[in-house]
C-alpha cells in the first residue's frame, strides 16, 4: 500500500466522523428551524402547528435523529429513521412534482436520504459518544470462563 492511501486509510474514522457531525447538525437545524421559527423558521419564519401530519413529525424526527447522529449516539437507528423519513418526504411530497430532484426542488431531502443510509452501513465512525459508552461497557464485562 503506498503512504498516501495508509494515510487515508488511517484518516478515515475522523473523516467519517465529522461528516457524521455535520449532516446530523443541518438535520437538527432543518428541524429546529420547523418547531420554533429559529434559523429563518419553516416557510419564512413560521413553526408549524404542533401535531400537523406529516410536517410536524418530520420537523420532531429531524430535530431528534439530527441530534443522535450530531453526538453519534444511537447513531444507526436514529440514520436509518432520518433516511426513512427523507425517502417519504422525497417521494410524498417531490416526486409527483417530477421525475428528478433538480425538476421537482428534492435535492435536499435525497442527499439526505442518501447521506443517513450510508451512516446506517459505515457507523459513526470516530468523535461519538457511542465510543465512550460502548467502551465503558466492554469494560465492566468479565473474562468468560473456559
């Protein structure tokens, strides 16, 4: 292997981590801004009402799961519901409005989609809490006994 791809090779944990990081915080934002109106609100400055179907539980599922995945807590399954919920929100709201999301406005929410699923398959890579708690665990564990 040549020095730059075992760099790379080493970097990738960081690398997969700050990306985490960063994909869980516009996520929160995208929720935060839906819920109290902050960072511009969701449609000018608006929150939407508290219990309306499907915007209200999205903006709850983007605010929590973009929170999880930000600290790398729960990291998979909170992923695999941001996915989920971006895959319905891409094709509920922007696929009838055409056939690719440059045409119907969707490219956020199927980077989005695209984004948690990969995170849903790699992990949290490193920088996340799962690595304090999962390290605390194995820890305690006591040496099994042939």
């Amino acid at each position: 292997m040549n020095p730059l791809t075992n760099r790379l090779q080493q970097a990738q944990p960081y690398a997969l981590g700050l990306f985490r990081i960063v994909i869980g915080l516009l996520f929160a934002c995208h929720g935060a801004a839906s819920l109290f109106g902050v960072l511009g609100g969701a449609a000018g400055g608006a929150t939407v009402p508290a219990g309306t179907w499907p915007g209200w539980y999205a903006a709850v599922i983007q605010l929590a799961a973009g929170a999880l995945v930000l600290v790398g807590l729960g990291t998979r399954t909170a992923a695999f519901l941001a996915s989920g919920s971006m895959a319905y929100a891409y094709f509920s709201v922007h696929q009838p409005e055409g056939l690719f999301p440059l045409q119907n406005s969707g490219e956020s929410s199927a980077l989005f989609c695209w984004a948690f699923l990969l995170l849903v398959f790699t992990g949290p890579g490193a920088l996340a809490l799962e690595q304090v708690f999962g390290g605390a665990r194995e820890e305690r564990r006591e040496p099994v006994a042939a």
